[in-house]
C-alpha cells in the first residue's frame, strides 16, 4: 500500500524552488482569503457598521457604564400576575395562550435609557415586558412602550436618536445642533415624533397605553396569517401627566405611584389585537396604522405584585420579542431582529457582570414598607 | 494493492464533504449573527440552531462510520513529528464538532431560553437555570468556535500543502470523486 505511494511521487516531477515558493504562495493566498471574509462577516474589516458590540458601546456612550444592567431600559421593577384569556382570540391564531384559561405572567416596568439611577421624567419612554408562562415548551415575550409609534425604523435611527438626546450637561437638554442633524437625516423620524408628541401622556405606568410598535404576523388553526399590532390597554382611568408631578422631588415618582396603587389593588390591562390590512405597513414602526383597523379584545392582564429587581424574578429574563409561541410570527419588520439582536447582547453582557451591578434604583426596602405584599 | 487502499471509504468521504460545508457554513453564520443587528439577524440565528443540532448528529455518524470504514494509513514518507501533529489536529477537530453544538445547548439551556429547531419542534433543557453559568458557557462557545475556524485553517492548509507541495496522495485520499 505504501508503496504504491511512494512510486506515486517518484514518478512525479520534482518541484523546483521557484515552484515552491509559488504553491506555497497559493496556499497562503487561499488561507487569507478565507481568514479575511470571515473578518469581514464577523465587522472588523468594516468599523462604519453598526454591529452588536458596536451598538452597545452607544447606550454606553450616551448613558454611561453600569455594569449589570440592561443596556436600554436599564431602571425598572419587577411585577408579576397572569393574563386572563376570554377565548376571541382564537380563531386569528392557534397559540394556546389564546385559549380560554389563565397564563401566569412574569412582567417588567421600566423607563428607557441606559442610565440605571436617573430620576423619572414625564417625556421617558415606559415600558411594560410580560413573559407568558404558557404550559409545556412554548414560551411568549413581549417588550411594550407607551408611545404609539416608535421613534425610528432602523437600529441606526433609533441609536442616532439615543445620541442626539443626550442631554448637554450645561443645559440639561439635548443639544439643538445635535437634534437638528438627527432630524435632517431620519425623516421618519420627524414624522414619528409628531405622532408622538400628539398623543395624550398618562400620568404613571397605571393608566398608559403599552404599543407592540412592531408588527408580527397571527397564523390561526387554519394556517391563515395576518398582520397584527398588540397593545395593552389600561382599565384603569386615565389621568394627563400633571406638571405638579414633573416638579416632584421624589426620583422616583413613577415607580413609586405603581408600588402603591399595586399594595392597594391589582392593576389591570385589556389585551387588545388590531388587525392590519393588506395595504398597512408591517415593516416601519413609525408609521401608525389607520384609527377605524379591527380591534380584538384578547383578554385580561392582571399585575398584582411588585418587586425589586434584587429579588424579582424579572431581572435574568430576556424580554426578546422574536420568542414567540407556534401562532404568532414575526412581521418583516427588520427592528425586531435588532430588538432581538441587541437584547441579547445586552443580556449576555449584563450576566458576564453579574458580580458587579450595584443594588438597583428600586430597592427591596422602597418597595416593603407599602406594600401588604 | 488497488488504488481504492490509499482512499476513505465512500461514506467517509461523503460525510466529510457534507460536514466540511455544513461546519464552514456554520462558523460564518455564527460570526455574522453575533456582529449583526440587520434584518438578517433573525433568520441566521434561525438557521444555526437547527444546523448545530445536525452537525452534532452527524459526528455521532461518523464517529460510529469510522469504526466501521477505517482510514487509510499515512504514507510512511511522513515524517513522526507531522503524524503526531495530523493525529492530534484530527483529534482536536472531532474534539470542537462535538463540544461546540452541546456547549451551545447547554447555554441556551441555562439562559432558559427556548430552543426551536423548527416550527413546534423544540430541545429540552439539559442544564438548570443559571445566568452566570450562561455567561461563561457563552464565552466557551465564542472561544471555541474561534479555535474551530483556527483548526479548521491549519485542516485546509495541511490538505493543500499535501496535494500542491508535498504531492503524497494525503489530499486525494479524500478529495476524489470516484466511486
């Protein structure tokens, strides 16, 4: 056998030096390539893309370092109760959350930005996140704003926009030459924040509305698909930010409202569907969707508890809006692969500084003396 | 003796070729989908975990069809040192196919985020809840994919080495076509 090799290279020319040095050349030139498109994929050849690494550095870079936390949204609390499922969902999708039964929920409330203590303002952007503990393997989670269109339609809209709000620390405003450059290159931007600010702002997480912002697609039992926005709708009244809470000395004002109105009662929300038609965009969330859509009541979010994120169950959760249960898919919406993207970066950083984070804004001890729970 | 000695087998070519696509697909979708936040995100992190699963089938397959289709010995113009060197980066390779699907489950696993292969089909976990173990079972799977794509460098430029410099019949050995 090895003989038959070995006559093999002796009947082959030997290779002069020269050739050598050629083949080994080519080999090299083999290897480099296949090296160099492999740095070009991973964005090191590429410093103007925006990549993960890339886009964390900016939340950082408008709200500073605070390791351990979320890189967007990072000041919050954890709440919990279930959704209450009325059934009229069903015949748009086949997710079993839909079914009529009760779903325990392991929610979040948080104000957006990457500054982990700042003090709560009326314009910040709220959140509500709600993890849907369905039975067996599916899983559905979902990221909320009470806004009711997102301020830009690309992961590089919404990080110039981050940027450009970054309040100059003389004003204690965003610098207007910023603003105005911002403005000048995201259109759609513009367009959004006039919706934006045209929309009544409520006065605390209570009585906000919370906005999917982006579309996904609801597949029913019969393999239909259509276009969908979610929005959870409070029952409770709603009440105008009051100026009087704007020039509240407390920090927290917001977290401390919803930690007392939630030891006095639950709080509820209505799971509100609204199905797009086929001309409504799926794939810009700047862009509402006509007022007369048809509106499906999905059920009933009932909060009942608050923690700190110290102890909540909240703080390790993922709030990924791409995990999605079989029955409900994702739109063409590009933002919710950045949304997915970020927030796992985000997450995968925070876990590495675990040993790190400081205790956060919300502490056990705010939450104690007023609560019965 | 008949040329057919000097070659693998047909099934351990064919699952070499399968596999080297699959693995070399694998470890540029997996440096893309962690660069990325484009719209292209969602569908190559869609991609990957299914993918990672069948390569972790496949290597069982192998490893099982290696016992059954032996390779074909070195040439013994081989010198020690580079036997012990194919041997160990043979090793190493079969090392990193094998570790880095079950490093990756397991750290979703951890993560107790679910994993969808496809459609309703879902992993069961095989590790608790755990974020800090999430974090370091992450950076294991970044590291070793890194030591992947280094292995599998070293893999290509040794094949090429043999078939262009050397010209012992290391790289037809696998890269042939007949039957």
């Amino acid at each position: 056998m090895s003989d038959h090799r070995v006559q093999n290279i002796s009947r082959k020319p030997r290779l002069t030096t020269a050739a050598v040095m050629a083949r080994f050349g080519i080999i090299g030139a083999v290897l480099l390539s296949v090296a160099g498109a492999f740095a070009y994929t991973g964005g090191w050849l590429s410093p103007n893309r925006l990549t993960q690494a890339r886009a964390m550095a900016m939340f950082e870079q408008a709200g500073g370092r605070h390791p351990g936390f979320r890189r967007n949204h990072a000041k919050g609390v954890c709440v919990a109760g279930w959704f209450e499922s009325n059934g009229q969902a069903v015949a748009m999708s086949k997710a079993a959350v839909f079914k009529p039964g009760r779903i325990p929920i392991v929610g979040r409330f948080a104000i957006s930005g990457d500054m982990a203590f700042q003090a709560d303002k009326p314009a910040t952007v709220r959140s509500m996140a709600l993890r849907f503990m369905l039975p067996g393997d599916e899983e559905w989670r979902t990221g909320l704003n009470n806004v009711p269109v997102f301020v830009a339609n690309s992961a590089q809209g919404f990080l110039d926009e981050v940027l450009a709000s970054v309040p100059d620390p003389v004003t204690g405003k965003p610098d207007p030459a910023k603003m105005k450059l911002f403005m000048a290159d995201h259109p759609e931007s513009v367009r959004a924040i006039a919706v934006i600010m045209k929309s009544p702002l409520s006065s605390g997480f209570a009585d906000a509305i919370f906005n999917s912002l982006n579309a996904f697609r609801m597949i029913n039992a019969a393999g239909k698909s259509i276009p969908v926005r979610w929005a959870a709708v409070p029952m409770q009244p709603f009440k105008s930010e009051e100026a009087a809470q704007t020039a509240s000395s407390d920090n927290n004002y917001l977290f401390d409202d919803l930690i007392e109105q939630l030891g006095q009662h639950p709080l509820l929300w209505r799971l509100v569907i609204t199905i797009g038609q086929p001309s409504d965009p799926t794939n810009d969330a700047t862009l509402p969707w006509p007022a007369d859509r048809q509106q499906v009541d999905a059920g009933t979010v009932t909060l009942h508890q608050v923690s700190s994120e110290e102890t909540g169950r909240c703080t390790d959760v993922n709030y990924d809006p791409l995990v999605l249960p079989p029955g409900i898919e994702p739109s063409d919406d590009p933002l919710l692969s950045a949304r997915s993207a970020a927030y796992s970066r985000s997450f995968t950083l925070r876990a590495a500084e675990k040993d790190e984070k400081s205790p956060s804004a919300i502490t056990p001890a705010d939450i104690k003396p007023r609560g019965k729970l | 003796m008949s040329a057919d000695s000097a070659r693998f087998p047909l099934p351990s070519r064919l699952l070499h070729w399968i596999m080297a696509a699959m693995i070399l697909m694998m470890l540029f979708i997996g440096i893309g989908m962690a660069a990325s936040v484009s719209g292209r995100y969602e569908v190559l992190v869609s991609v990957h975990k299914p993918l990672g699963i069948a390569i972790l089938i496949l290597v069982v397959v192998r490893l099982v069809n290696r016992r059954f289709n032996s390779p074909p010995a070195l040439p013994d113009s081989i010198p020690p040192l580079q036997r012990v060197t194919a041997k160990a980066s043979h090793l190493l390779l079969y090392a990193l196919m094998l570790a880095l699907p079950l490093v990756g489950w397991a750290m979703l696993s951890a993560e107790h985020y679910p994993i969808i292969l496809y459609g309703p089909i879902h992993l069961p976990p095989i590790l608790p809840f755990n974020v800090k173990l999430y974090a370091s079972l992450h950076s294991l799977h970044t590291y070793l994919a890194y030591l992947l794509f280094l292995t599998f460098l070293a893999h290509l430029g040794a094949a090429l080495y043999h078939g262009l410099i050397r010209r012992d019949g290391v790289l037809e050995s696998m890269a042939s076509i007949r039957r």
